[in-house]
C-alpha cells in the first residue's frame, strides 16, 4: 500500500511540473480611466481558433457599472470577459462589433466586487497588430450586453455564448463549457490532493483516487465530445492548475478543496 501511495504521490508531483511548464498567459492589470497600447504578435497565446489574445485583469466595485473597449485599425476586434482564473476559460460576455464602434468592440456590465479577465483578441486567426484597450468607471450600473464570435469555419453563433445547466445547476450542458468545466475540476483536485495527501491514510487516498478517477473520466469524455484530443486536455489542465501556484490568494478565494467537493456534486 506505501509503495502505491509513493507512486500516486510521483504521479501528482509530476502533473504539479506539467501545470508550472504550462503556465496560463500573463495578465495586466488595468484600472478605469486607463488606456492600454498594446499589440498582438505571433509570441501571444493561441486559443483554439488559431488566434492570437492578450489578457487584462479589472477589479470591480458594486454600485458601478464597466465599459471596457478595444479599438483597432490592423484587425476586427474581438473582446470577451472571462469566468474564473484562465483567460483562456469559459466567457461570461464577449462583443465583436459594437454598433456604434464598427471592427471595434465593446463591452458594459456591472460591477460586483469581483475581478474579471478580460480577453483583448482578434475575430480571426492569425491577425497581428497594434490596439488599445481602455476602462471607464459609471456610477450607475448597467446590464451586461454581448455579441458572440462566429464559430470557425463562419457562420454566426447568434449572439453571445449560451448554454444549459446540468440538474445540479453547475455543470453546464453545451459541450465546450461542459469541457471547460470538466477540466478545471481535474485541475482543482490534483492541487487538492498536492496540499491533502502528505496528512492521509492509506484507505483515506484510495477512496480520494477513486473519486479523481471520476473526474478524469469526466474530463476525457467531455474532450471527446468537444473534438479535443487527450493532450490537449492534459495541457489545459496543467494550465489551470498553474494558477494557483502563481496568483497564492486563489487558495482562499477559490479552495481547491472546496472547489473539488462542488465538481463531484455536479457529476
């Protein structure tokens, strides 16, 4: 039994390394009244689509309400604002063409106290080229609005990203968000057990190896379903993992543990 636990432990320290390797893309932090010059090159990060994305981080304020833009005259803007800790994660809202802006986007939302990701990337793939992203503060909170990036390959996704919930009201039905979820839940528990398995038994690791096995299952079955392949996966989920070893305060805002518990509840 010791020799198994030596090994789950090895197998976890590994996955621990593949998350540092795979670290996420790095993130500025802006504040309402800034403007941003920035630029997309082909050392950026690629999402899925083949195109290229820088990354913002904006802390909110309740009673506020956000209108963050992304102009430029090199390529069609697309901006998105992100659920979670990864930029390239689930969206909450995105914008491609305001109607008042032409190529260029914009987003407005409320403020909630949260600190949003926010994905400044073009429409399509390959597209390089300078942009500026800006934030202004209102006092009056206003609802989010959101146009949706047309999928590849064209066509239009009709507006906005939208998906069912699961009967436990967490894990989203739409394949690519299920996939997404079911991949940071990988992630959350092998930082879990990185943090809980030094203090287990042997029967307390197996029956928690027995619920991993369920997520992992979880996870592969929804890359299947959203045409990833198993690398793929293994490499998003060392990104995710990777956050939490580079922004500390997750582990109080975000409990691995906890965020574990609710991953197995939704399956």
């Amino acid at each position: 039994m010791q020799i198994r636990r030596i090994a789950a432990a090895t197998t976890f320290t590994s996955l621990c390394i593949l998350c540092l390797a795979g670290a996420a893309s790095a993130q500025t932090a802006v504040r309402p009244g800034q403007t941003v010059n920035g630029e997309l090159t082909a050392r950026d990060t690629v999402l899925s689509d083949d195109s290229y994305f820088d990354c913002y981080r904006l802390s909110t304020v309740s009673g506020r309400s956000y209108t963050v833009t992304m102009r430029s005259t090199a390529f069609d803007t697309y901006l998105a604002r992100v659920g979670g800790s990864n930029c390239a994660g689930g969206t909450v809202d995105t914008n491609d063409d305001d109607p008042n802006l032409g190529t260029d986007s914009s987003l407005t939302f409320p403020g909630d106290g949260q600190t949003y990701l926010f994905r400044a990337n073009s429409l399509r793939a390959r597209e390089t080229g300078r942009y500026s992203f800006s934030v202004v503060e209102n006092t009056a909170s206003a609802p989010a609005r959101s146009v949706g990036k047309p999928p590849a390959g064209g066509g239009s996704s009709g507006g906005g990203v939208s998906s069912g919930s699961s009967s436990s009201g967490l894990r989203p039905t739409d394949p690519e968000e299920r996939y997404t979820w079911d991949v940071i839940c990988a992630a959350v528990d092998t930082v879990a057990l990185i943090l809980a398995s030094e203090n287990m038994s042997d029967d307390d690791l197996m029956a928690w190896l027995e619920d991993s096995a369920r997520l992992q299952e979880a996870a592969s079955a929804s890359a299947r379903a959203a045409g990833k392949t198993e690398e793929e996966m293994t490499d998003e989920i060392g990104s995710y993992g990777a956050v939490y070893f580079q922004d500390e305060s997750l582990f109080d805002s975000a409990p691995p543990d906890a965020m574990r518990a609710a991953c197995l509840d939704a399956l």
